[in-house]
C-alpha cells in the first residue's frame, strides 16, 4: 500500500508540472509565431491568388498571384507571375510581370526578370537576367 502511494504521488507531482500556468506560457510561445507575417511557398507547390499585407514572401515553387509585401524571396526553383508590389525582392529563380520595387531588386546568378519592372535600386550578380 505504501508502495501505491507513492506511485500515486509521483504521478500527481508529474500533472503538476502541467498545470495551467505552463500551459498559458506554451499559448503565449504560439501568439508570438502567429504574429508573424510570413509566407512559405514550398517546392512543388502551385498557388494561384492575392497575399497582402506579409512581412515576407519566399517563392520556392510556383505561383500566379498579386502579391504585397515588404520582401520577397523567389528561391532557384521558384517561379513567380503576376502583380508584385515589395520594398525589396531578392530573385534566384523566375519572376515575371508587373514588378513595383521601392528599395532593392537583386537578380542574383540563376535568377531571371521579366515584365514591367520598376525599382530604387537594382543590382545584378553576373549570370542574373532581365
């Protein structure tokens, strides 16, 4: 009986240790990722649509959007068509339309740009295509 007892309290002390305050900070941890304006475009994956308002955008597959952003990324097998309004745009793979950039536009070895294409800034690595 002694024995049981204590199996019992050291499985109460183990709940404990998931009481409802931990489980406020783990809440808190995942607001905090929430809030984050992020967008992954993966490899192999197609979208088709709007995104506004995002901190970041990484194109690593293909997508035909308008997009709105402060940065983007279009990764080396990324391939990017629409209306893109960024400060910055960083391309290693294909951009393509109706281009606003009002900081930097890097076109870097493997990338290509396309369309009607405003920007600040441009810097081209060699290789880099407009």
């Amino acid at each position: 009986m002694v024995r049981l007892t204590a199996i019992i309290a050291s499985i109460l002390g183990d709940m404990v240790m998931f009481s409802k305050d931990d489980n406020e900070d783990a809440k808190d941890a995942l607001s905090q990722r929430r809030e984050s304006k992020n967008v992954v475009i993966g490899n192999g994956v197609k979208i088709k649509g709007e995104i506004t308002d995002a901190d970041l955008v990484q194109i690593d597959g293909s997508a035909d959007v308008t997009m709105e952003t402060d940065n983007l990324m279009v990764g080396i097998g990324g391939n990017l068509k629409g209306t893109v309004t960024s400060h910055n745009a960083e391309v290693w793979g294909k951009l393509d339309g109706d281009i606003k950039i009002s900081g930097t536009l890097t076109v870097q070895e493997q990338g290509a740009v396309s369309g009607n294409i405003e920007y600040e800034n441009l810097q081209v690595k060699l290789g880099g295509q407009i």
